[in-house]
C-alpha cells in the first residue's frame, strides 16, 4: 500500500466529507442556537457511524448489510423522528443566553444514527475503496491505517463546520436574536428530517 493508493482513497473521501448534507444541517443548527459544545457529540456520532461503514467496506461485510434494507429503513426513521424532536425542543425553547458555551448535548446516539441510517455511505466507501487498495490483500495494519486517517479526516471537516458555525452564532447578543436563530435553527433541522426521509 503506497501513498498513492492513500490519496485514491482520501481526495474523494475530504470531498464527499465536505459537501453540506442533513447532517452538516443539524449539525450547524445545533451550533447557531445552542454552542459548539453542545453539538460536539453529534459530530463525534456522525464520524463514528462513517467509521463503521468504513470497517465494514474493508471487512466485506457492506454487500451484506444492503441487503437488510429493513433494518436501513428503522434507523433512518429514528433519525428522523430524533431532529423532528431536536427541531420541536429548539423552536419552543425560551430565549436565554447562556453565559458559557454548555448547551444540551444533541447526542452522540443520534450522529451515529443518521449515518447508519444512510445507504449512500456504504455505497461510496464501496465504490471507492476497491479502487484504492486490494481488499483481499490488506494486512489488519493496513486497514487500522486506513480507517484512522478517515475518521482522522471525517472529524477535521466536521470541525471545520463546528468552528464557521460557532463564529457566526457570536453575533446573537439579545433574546430577540436568539428567538429568531433558535427558529431558524429549527427550521432548518425540520428541513435536514425531510431530506432524510426522502432519501432512498
């Protein structure tokens, strides 16, 4: 395994990574209206989910898993009904600025749920890993590399969008302000549940 199979794996991995999806969504949302702290662990969850679509890939195990398409439906569904819930929680929320950066905790179980939950990580980490490395050939050494670089790569975009976020929320400086970003906020998480309940 060379660099070059590294960066046949890695270029497209930090392009997919970036690219805003539900999850960037909430995870932006949840920064905007309740602190970066907050939404740490639901970036942690997202990570960690990918981590393990990624192990799976490299395991052979992700043919299999697409074919339990029932159990993808339950857990996209959870995910749904968790920002629903989030959304409602945000909109009905009173309009108090913290003093610190300590919000409520959007959850560790809930990233991890939306990228389980999802049927085009697995396909991606499918398509594109047999065309960076042989599979069948990659030691246990190997694969640990491969999977620490991509949650190493994962995390660091997530907190790309932690750190934009956490900069433009410095500008809520009155309750009215907050209302108005805890709303938006929920809006926008509502918007990231639909996206998530269209997707096949």
């Amino acid at each position: 395994m060379t660099w070059s199979n590294i960066s046949l794996f890695l270029v497209p991995f930090v392009i997919a990574a970036a690219l805003p999806g539900p999850a960037q969504g909430t995870l932006v949302a949840t920064v905007l209206s309740q602190g970066k702290s907050s939404a740490l662990p639901f970036a942690t969850g997202m990570v960690f989910g990918n981590a393990v679509w990624l192990v799976a890939t490299i395991l052979g195990l992700a043919a299999m898993a697409l074919r339990y398409e029932s159990l993808f439906v339950a857990v996209k569904w959870l995910g749904v009904a968790y920002l629903l819930y989030v959304a409602w929680r945000l909109w009905s929320a009173p309009a108090v600025i913290q003093a610190s950066d300590e919000g409520k905790s959007s959850g560790l179980f809930a990233g991890m749920l939306l990228t389980l939950g999802n049927p085009k990580a697995v396909v991606f980490f499918g398509a594109i890993l047999p065309q960076a490395f042989d599979l069948s050939a990659v030691t246990l050494a190997q694969a640990t590399l491969i999977v620490a670089l991509g949650v190493a790569v994962d995390f660091a975009v997530q907190c790309v969008y932690l750190t934009a976020a956490s900069k433009a929320r410095r500008l809520v400086s009155t309750p009215a302000h907050l209302r108005l970003v805890n709303r938006g906020a929920a809006t926008m998480i509502c918007g990231c549940a639909l996206l998530v309940a269209r997707r096949s």
